[in-house]
C-alpha cells in the first residue's frame, strides 16, 4: 500500500512539473515585432527641437526640409529668422 501511494505521489510530481513551463512568462517579442506606429513626423520634430534647444539654438519650429532641417529661430530682439541645419549632426549649412 505504501509502495503504491509512493509511485502514485511521484507520478502526480512529475506530471505537475511537466505542466509548469506553460505557467511561464512569454518569450520576449522580437525586435521587428515592435509596434513603431507611434513615431510620427510630429514626434521625430519635437525630437529634433528638443536636440536644437540643448545645443543652445533658440528655435521656435523645425521641419524636414530637402534633406536639410529648416529651423526658424528666435533672434534676441524677438524676430524669428529661418537658419539650415544638417539632419544628422545639426550642424549649421551655409547657404
């Protein structure tokens, strides 16, 4: 009696231990899975306006412009001036 209710005891752990890998966490996503809906042109310009604005550049609005960032900044008598910028580094462009 005792030997049955041992292999019995066994068999439900081993059963209860081949359930629990179905209780675990989902596997991560994948990177191409991620939802980038998000990332809209008004967000990558508010991103391009912040970084404007900690280089010290007083721009009041950015837009994408023929491959070039066309900011329009505030000057300090409060004139607004339209200055070119590199996309990547935003270097000043001459024109």
């Amino acid at each position: 009696m005792i030997k049955n209710s041992l292999l019995a005891l066994a068999t439900a752990a081993l059963v209860a231990g081949a359930a629990l890998p179905a209780f675990a966490a989902p596997a991560p996503v994948e990177s191409t899975d991620v939802d980038t809906s998000y990332l809209t042109d008004e967000v990558a310009n508010d991103y391009t306006l912040l970084r404007l604005h900690e280089k010290g550049i007083n721009a009041a609005s950015i837009e994408e412009w023929n491959g070039k960032i066309r900011a329009f900044v505030v000057q300090e008598d409060g004139t607004q001036a339209m200055q070119l910028f590199d996309a990547d580094t935003l270097a000043p462009v001459g024109l």
